[in-house]
C-alpha cells in the first residue's frame, strides 16, 4: 500500500476538525511546497522524529546501455538521499 498526498489531507482533515478540507489542503500542499524549496535550493530538510533529506551531488561517470552494451558517459547530477532517524528506525525494526 502506498501512501498518497490525498491520504494526507485526509489524515489532517481528519485530526483537526476545525479545518476545512480546504485548509487541510493548504497545509499539506504549504509543508510540501516548502520542502520541494529547500531541497531545491541544495538545503538539508530535517524533520525531528522522521529523518534527514540531504541533497548529494554525483560526478559524471561511464556507464553502458544495458540493451546494446556500448559504452557512454552518465552526465553529473544531484539527487536526494533519505537518512531515517533513530526513533523511526527502531518503529520499523520492532
């Protein structure tokens, strides 16, 4: 089962029933908006109790097309790596 952005607002809406589902909207889309921004902008996001998003940038490197075999250069770029705090770690493992 995945958990979607629907399924937050929902969640929200219903944990706070002096929201509207309007407003549930606007929160969840504010908090995701402003994290897409941070790790836009090459900044950790750090959410106590979560984890930590990091922001990693990867040289260019060789690789090869997997169908033909012929050699070819991956261009540079960054990506976004997730690091589960200790607390969710343990939540998991028990």
């Amino acid at each position: 089962m995945t958990l979607t952005k629907a399924d937050l607002i929902q969640q929200v809406y219903k944990k706070h029933p002096d929201l509207t589902k309007a407003q549930a909207t606007d929160s969840v889309e504010t908090f995701l908006a402003l994290s897409k921004n941070s790790l836009i902008n090459g900044e950790d996001l750090l959410l106590s109790g979560f984890g930590k998003f990091n922001i990693k940038d990867k040289k260019s490197r060789r690789g090869r097309n997997p169908q033909t075999g012929t050699a070819l250069t991956l261009d540079a770029r960054r990506v976004v790596t997730f690091k589960p705090s200790g607390i969710l770690r343990d939540k998991i493992n028990s």
